[in-house]
C-alpha cells in the first residue's frame, strides 16, 4: 500500500505529484463508506489518495475471487493515468457523488467491486499501452491508436488462452468499455484526459465494436441428454446411497487424524519385540491386513532411497508399531524399520496390506440391479478417503443445480444453516426449502432469498455441509467451478470404483451451471404437465416430481419460470406445426376430439389459402402460418399418453369428475383421453398405447394373477388396444408400425 507524505504520494513506478493528489475533488476520501459497502469492524479502509486499495475488509459474498478483494494501481507506469484510473474507478463505484452527478452521460448505478476490479485491471493495460507508445498524455491518443490496441489485445489474449478459440465478444467489450468511458468522464479528470471532442470509435456503440449482440433468448445450449442423464443419476445415488457412509468414514478420519502424534521411538527394545511379535501373529490368525500408507508417503519413501520393490513400501509401520506397544508415534525412522522387517514380512505376504477406511464395509445396492448387494468402497487410505469426499461434494453440488436450477453466485451462499425445518402442506406432503442470497442484478451483497426444492436437493446440501464440517454461517460448498467439479464427479463414476457399484458411464461433454439451469428450464417446459412437473428419468423407472416452483414470483426461480414459460410456448407452438404438418400430408389424429382439431386445422388452411403468396411473399405467409397455429397453441396442454386442447372448461371430462367446471387448467391426473372430447392421439404417443397393452396382455396371460384383477383389467386392455388400432388407422400405419416419435 502507499503511503502519502508532505511533498509526494509514493509509488513503485513513480511519485505522484501532491499537488495533483490535492485538486481531485475525491482527495482524502474513504473509498468504501463513500460506496456503501458494508465492512468488517477491524478491516482496512482504503483512501483514495492510495494507489492500492485493500478492499478484504468488505463483507463480500462467499462466492468472490480473493484477487478481486484489491484494486491495485500501481502498475500504471505514467503517474498522471494513474490518478485518472482512480478518479474514474471511484466515479463508477460512487456514482451519486456531486462531481459525478454533474455528469450527463455518467452511470447512475453503482458497480460493485467485483466490475471494479475487471476494469482496473483492463485500465492498467490501456494505459500502459498509451505510455509503450511514446504518448505521455491522453490528449495524444486517436482513433488509429485504439484501434491497434484493440487487434493487439485481441491477439494476446488468444495466446494466453491456448486452444480455447478466439476471444470472446464478451471479454472485448470488458476490455474496451474502459477505452471509451475515458472520454465520458472527460470532465471529471483532474490531470489528464483525452482531448476534447475524441471519442473512440465515435459513431459506433461499444457493443458494435466489441462484436457483441443482445439476444432475445437464451444462447446458453443445454447438456447433452446423453450426459445429462447418466450425471443427475450418479449425483443421485451418491447423495442418496454412498453419502452418509463416507461422511461417517470422513468423520473417522478427521478423530484418527486429530488424535495422531507423540514422540518417535529410538530404538527397538526387547519389551517391544515381544509385542510386535504377539500383534503380528494377531495379523495372521485373524487375516486382519495391515494398514497401507497414502501414496504421497509412498512418494516420499522412495527418494529416500527405499527399493520400488520393498515389501514394506506400502505399510503404515508406525501405527503398526504404536498399536503393537500401545503407544502413540508420529512415525518410526527408516533405521529403526530394518529392525522390524523380519516380523513384518511374514505378516505382508500371508495377509497384505490396505486402507484403514472403508474395512467391512456394509452393503449396498447397485445403482443398476437393486437386487444385488456390493460392499459401498473397498478400503481406502486417508488421502482416498478425502478424493471420495471431493467426490461426494461434486455430486452434491451437480445435484442442487440440476434439481433447482441455483446459479453458482447462490449455491456460493448455502450455508449449513440453510437447509430450513420441512413444512407439511396440505395432503400431508412435506416442502422443503433452502435459504441462501440472490446475487445476480441485485445491490452488492446480495438479498435474502428462498429456494423450494426437492427432497433430494435439500438432503445434497445437508450433506454437503457435514462433508465440509461446516457450522452454522458456514458455507455448504467450496468456491469450486461446475464443470470442475462434474469433471471430478466423472472420473470417479468412469473409474473401476463407480463401474464397480454399476455406476453408467458418463460421456465426455461440456457442463457447467448455466447450462444445467438451461436444461432444468427445457425439462419442466417439454415434459407433459408444464410448470410444475419437471420429471427427470434417472434411470429406467425413477422420476422426481418438482414443486413449488412458482413459490416467489418474483424471486430467481420465478425468474426461472419466466423462461420455462417461454421455452413453453415456443415448444408447444412446435408440436401444433407438426401436427398441422401431419394434416396436410393426411396422418390424421385420433381420438375423440380429433374432429374439433381437424375443424381448425381446416380453417387455418383456408385462411392461408385466401392470402396465397408469390414468390417474395414467402415469409410473409410463414409469418402469418406462425401467427394462426399461436392461437392453437394456446389451447394445447401435454399429457403422457395424448395432447388436450382445452379450449372449453366445461366440455373437460377430468373438469366435470372432479367437481370443478369453472377451473383454469386441465387436470392431468384424472385424464381418460379415450372419453373426453378434447383429447386426441397422435403417432407419437402410439408407442405408449402399445406399452400399455403389451403389459396387460402379459398380466392377463399370467395364471397366477388374480381372477378379480383379469376382469378389471381386461377392458382396459381392449380400450388401450382400440386406441392404438384408431391412431395407425388415422396415420395410415401400417400394423405394427411404431409412428414418429417426438420428444414431449
């Protein structure tokens, strides 16, 4: 940090006039209460006039860089720019100061110090350039000079970043913002700026320059469904299955480790051989293997010189030693082990050697036969036991963000706290909730928000914060990025250890948090029931079912649902196409309401042929196509087996059975889409119809199932076998033909 004295304000690469220092009309100010940020008691508190800000005495969200807890401006060479950069950093941070305020094109919301720090550090490179130019002023920079700034930058960056492709519109517009906002401020700046009327790139937006375009929708792709699944369901079965048996092994080892230490034994005496002696027959009597060192001492062993084939290179001789003599020894010297070999030995090759963790370990189900029993883990040493624990973390936390659809500022903020008391709703069911802090587009620190989840979320983040022996007000997770730790998560599930446990392999493909949000999004927007029932298929029959996903409409999971609803929309408006497409080319539906449909598909066929366009009226027609099948779109809602279009609450079967007219939505699970006149089936639910007259003919057919249940069951089978005999009519399919299937 620098320090001011009566002439200068001292700097590394320079002293900065006191003068200069003294006519900024920030001078003298405390940097963090002038921006508001909330500070720990006994933090630092920078002054302006420092050209290094500590900033680690503000209360920052759990989930921030510790780099950007500093704003460092001593590395600008030229010390004029380096007071530029603090009067223009401090006018981003404290945007109501009266000087900024004067401002007409000034920003009026405060940046945080996360946005504070990116732009430090892009001022830093900016200014330096103007001085490695021969300029020893703003005032001398043109438009040529930033434009070679911007390729140069361009060109660096791409070779930090090695084979990650181009820099991105979104890293250029970081890098250039500063460039031009140099010539906003213009009037702020007490010693330079740049010549009156330049302005970079003049004419031009930043976002132009910079290539960066604003999207109406997301861009962010989901996961591949063939890495989706696989994950979600490993993540699942480790919470769920291996989660409280490495916790409790994890909570040995933590006690072991603790309680490890004492003095180092001298010498071998006779007293200690003849309990060597006794506990090394123990070994062999009992076929109780002896303890295995961490690989790291392995390691170490060897550059001290032990043979690569020595058969004690893996044996843990101090706690053999001091559970012999029952006594406690931090380790015993290699001199002293010689004296041990001749015992030890015998006892290595009769036995061997492994981890003291995870020895008869209790059984388990496999992730693919839950008939079959396995031991959880074959017995680990304490750095394996740690690598599972890292492991247990990544499943938890790709869990939390596949279930809730948390972005990683918020899972920064769970604490071990946050996991709330369940609450018993009505029916008897129980919601579960998390507490954490919406980050993003909110004032610096955050504001207290609620997340309702899912039992086995809430359940990922309890455990999370056992594995990270986490109190109340700490946090659950490590600062750790998703696509590290879903790397971590499929290694282990690829390795012998999750193949053991019939693990399905996960393959190679990107993940990260915004794109497992992106998918949860997709998932409750596509599958039948809408917005509240998100059914992610873990393996080959388990569903979890969302709820409460509307529970604050104005928190981030209603911001969620905002988007669910769109992706909705846009979806159903695709599924109406394709089956306005299969009209057309005359695969018609079936069903009882399929002559409504057809009703309609007719008047939108007339419409488009009353406004037949030519040849450059193309668009304009699909345009108009998009706008007609909106309007049925509407009225479609997804269910399993059919689609209903829910165009007449009281013609709704499922409406008038459950004694509720005048309601809004269709009720999916009372649904007989075979009786009601709103319903129709289209090929791509045939291979639906065909499982349930499958199943039943098996049950049928089975002499052992009871009498009373044939009679119940065999109408159903005729209905379900008359709904798909009316669908391969209707669509023209041959018999046994499978339809189309389109993903719902």
């Amino acid at each position: 940090m620098t320090r001011a004295t009566a002439l200068v304000v001292e700097s590394p690469a320079g002293p900065i006039p006191r003068q200069w220092a003294m006519k900024s009309p920030f001078a003298g100010l405390d940097v963090c209460r002038k921006a508001g940020w909330d500070m720990w008691p006994d933090g630092p508190r920078p002054v302006f006039d420092e050209d290094f800000w500590d900033l680690s005495g503000v209360k920052f969200p759990k989930g921030v860089r510790s780099n950007v807890k500093r704003l460092d401006f001593t590395g600008i060479i030229n010390p004029a720019l380096r007071l530029t950069a603090k009067e223009y950093i401090f006018a981003l941070v404290v945007p109501d100061h009266e000087r900024v305020l004067a401002l007409p094109e000034a920003r009026r919301e405060p940046y945080k110090p996360e946005s504070a720090f990116n732009f430090c550090v892009q001022l830093v490179r900016w200014m330096n350039f103007v001085t490695e130019q021969g300029m020893a002023s703003l005032g001398e920079v043109m438009q040529e000079h930033c434009e070679v700034y911007r390729q140069i930058r361009s060109v660096r960056s791409r070779k930090r970043r090695q084979g990650s492709g181009p820099i991105t519109p979104g890293t250029m517009l970081t890098i250039l913002r500063p460039v031009v906002d140099l010539a906003t401020y213009r009037e702020l700046f007490t010693v330079d700026a740049y010549r009156p009327g330049f302005t970079p790139w003049e004419g031009h937006t930043i976002s132009e320059v910079a290539g960066w375009e604003t999207y109406a929708v997301s861009q962010t792709p989901p996961v591949a469904e063939e890495v989706f699944q696989p994950s979600v369901a490993a993540a699942l079965y480790l919470v769920e299955t291996l989660g409280p048996l490495v916790a409790e092994e994890f909570e040995r080892l933590l006690e072991f480790r603790a309680n490890k230490g004492g003095q180092n034994p001298r010498a071998v005496t006779a007293k200690h051989r003849a309990a060597v002696t006794a506990a090394a027959n123990w070994h062999v009597s009992e076929q109780v293997q002896l303890l295995a060192i961490d690989a790291r001492q392995v390691t170490r062993r060897v550059k001290r010189g032990w043979r690569p084939d020595d058969p004690l290179l893996h044996v843990d001789v101090g706690e053999f030693f001091g559970q012999a003599t029952r006594s406690r020894y931090a380790r015993v010297a290699d001199h002293l082990v010689e004296d041990l070999r001749p015992f030890l030995e015998p006892v290595v090759a009769r036995v061997g050697v492994a981890g003291m963790f995870g020895r008869d370990a209790s059984r388990v189900p496999r992730a693919d036969d839950s008939q079959r029993l396995v031991p959880w883990t074959l017995p680990l040493t304490g750095d394996e036991l740690r690598s599972l624990q890292f492991v247990l973390l990544a499943a938890c936390r790709v869990l939390v963000a596949s279930l809730s659809g948390m972005r990683a500022g918020e899972l920064d903020e769970l604490t071990a706290d946050s996991p709330q008391p369940p609450a018993t709703v009505s029916g008897g069911t129980q919601r579960f909730k998390l507490g954490s802090k919406l980050i993003k587009g909110q004032e610096f620190g955050g504001v207290a928000e609620e997340w309702v989840v899912l039992e086995p979320a809430w359940r990922a983040v309890k455990l999370a914060a056992r594995l990270n022996q986490a109190r109340d007000g700490d946090r659950a997770f490590a600062r750790s990025p998703m696509d590290v730790m879903h790397k971590k998560l499929r290694e282990w599930v690829n390795s012998p250890a999750g193949q053991r446990l019939g693990l399905a392999p996960i393959p190679a493909g990107p993940v990260n948090g915004r794109m497992l949000r992106r998918t949860l999004a997709l998932s409750l927007a596509h599958r039948p029931g809408g917005l509240l029932a998100a059914k992610i298929h873990l393996k080959h029959v388990s569903v979890v079912t969302t709820e409460g996903y509307a529970n604050r409409p104005g928190g981030s999971q209603g911001n969620l649902l905002a988007e669910v609803e769109r992706e909705q929309e846009k979806h159903h408006l695709e599924l109406t196409r394709e089956a306005f497409e299969d009209y057309r080319a005359g695969r018609m539906p079936a069903g009882p309401g399929a002559r409504e449909l057809i009703k309609a598909f007719e008047h939108i066929d007339a419409a488009l042929k009353e406004h037949e366009p030519g040849t450059a009226a193309v668009m304009e027609a699909e345009r108009r196509l998009e706008n007609l099948l909106r309007q049925q779109s509407k009225h479609l809602h997804l269910q399993t087996a059919n689609y209903c279009w829910f165009r007449d609450p009281h013609k709704a079967l499922c409406l008038k059975l459950a004694g509720t007219p005048d309601a809004t939505k269709p009720l999916g699970g009372m649904c007989d889409s075979a009786r009601c006149p709103q319903a129709t089936h289209h090929p791509c639910h045939l291979p639906v119809w065909q499982s349930q007259v499958g199943t039943g003919k098996v049950f049928l057919a089975n002499p052992r199932f009871p009498k009373g249940e044939k009679k119940r069951l065999e109408p159903e089978v005729e209905r379900a076998q008359r709904v798909v005999d009316e669908i391969m009519t209707a669509a023209g399919t041959p018999s046994g033909g499978q339809g189309h299937a389109t993903d719902q």
